[in-house]
C-alpha cells in the first residue's frame, strides 16, 4: 500500500510543469508592462496639460502692445482696431491678430473695447448711423460708451486698459478682459485707465 501511495505522489500534475507555469508568468507580465506602456503613453498629454502652467511661468506674454496710431482713430468716431496677441507661436497665423473697438472721445480719452458680447461672446458691430454696437447673435445693444443698452448682456461691453505713449495707442494685453480682471472692473462709460 505504501509503494501505491507512494507512486501515486510521484505522478507528475501536468498543469503544474515548470515550463508551461513559466509560460503562464511571461505572459502575464507582457501583459502588465504593455498596459503600462500603453497608460503611460495615454497620461503624458494629460500630466502635461496639467502640470504645464506650473513649469511655464513665463509673464512675457502680459504686457502693451500697439493698436495703432492715433491717426488710424479720429476724434469723436469708433473704429475698429487690431492688435497682435503676444501669447502665440508660429502656427497661429492670421489668428493672433485679434480685433478691438477703439473709441475716441477727445483725442486725450479712449475706449477700448473687447470685440465681443457681454452675454455670449459673439462679436459685436459699431453702427455709426445710430451711434450703437448691436450683437447679431441674440440683439445684445450697447450705447456708444460701451454701456448696455438692451437685450440678453448683463452688462456693459468690456473694456482693456490703454495708455497713449508718443503716437501710439497701446492697450494691456494678455490677459482678456473679463468680470474678473482688472481691465473690465471699470462701471461702462468710465475711463479704465488713463496712462
């Protein structure tokens, strides 16, 4: 009985044979490290997107640039400005040169405006005739001050900061103007900055 048992014991299990448990364990780790690779690859944008503004702290971008010259805005008219967005590359194209409204009050006072509507972003349209920026998209109206005057926007146009050196009319760019910056904490109709 004892030599039964004993070549009962010595019967080899084949699912337990060296090479096929071998076999097994190589290809789940091929498994794990290609899941890996494939996870690494797909989090890298994702790591980058989030951690990027932390490792560019480049301010370059936030400073003056040029409208125009004073020239290109008669007194007392609204015209339509351009500027270069200093935030951009290469590829950009005609995209980083962005639009600006430009009112001149008295040759020594200006308003520059965001193109766009307070309630949706579209951009607006000067109408001199009637002297108002009317917004095609949902009939946002504001006066010529930039003030609302009617429809959907819940407030006045927004307005960037400017300053005149020489023959130039600058505006701080960089960042848009929006309710929580400074270049639109300014009640419409009020000059934002004057140098």
């Amino acid at each position: 009985m004892k030599n039964a048992l004993k070549d009962l014991t010595n019967i080899k299990n084949p699912m337990k044979e060296p090479s096929e448990y071998s076999r097994r364990k190589f290809i789940m780790w091929l498994a794990v490290a290609v899941n890996g690779a494939v996870g690494l690859v797909l989090a890298v944008p994702v790591i980058g997107y989030v951690l990027g503004p932390v490792f560019k702290r480049n301010l370059e971008w936030n400073h003056w640039v040029p409208v125009g010259n004073l020239e290109q805005f008669p007194k007392g008219e609204t015209r339509l400005g351009q500027y270069r967005n200093p935030d951009t590359t290469p590829a950009d194209g005609q995209t980083q040169n962005l639009p600006c409204w430009v009112r001149n009050i008295d040759d020594k006072q200006f308003q520059v405006f965001a193109i766009n509507c307070a309630h949706m972003e579209c951009p607006v349209h000067w109408f001199p005739q009637s002297k108002l920026f009317m917004c095609p998209c949902h009939g946002g109206v504001y006066y010529q001050d930039g003030a609302r005057a009617a429809g959907p926007p819940p407030r006045g146009l927004y307005e960037y900061k400017y300053k005149v050196i020489g023959n130039q009319l600058l505006i701080w760019a960089g960042e848009l103007p929006t309710l929580s910056t400074q270049a639109s904490s300014a009640k419409p109709g009020s000059s934002p900055c004057l140098g």
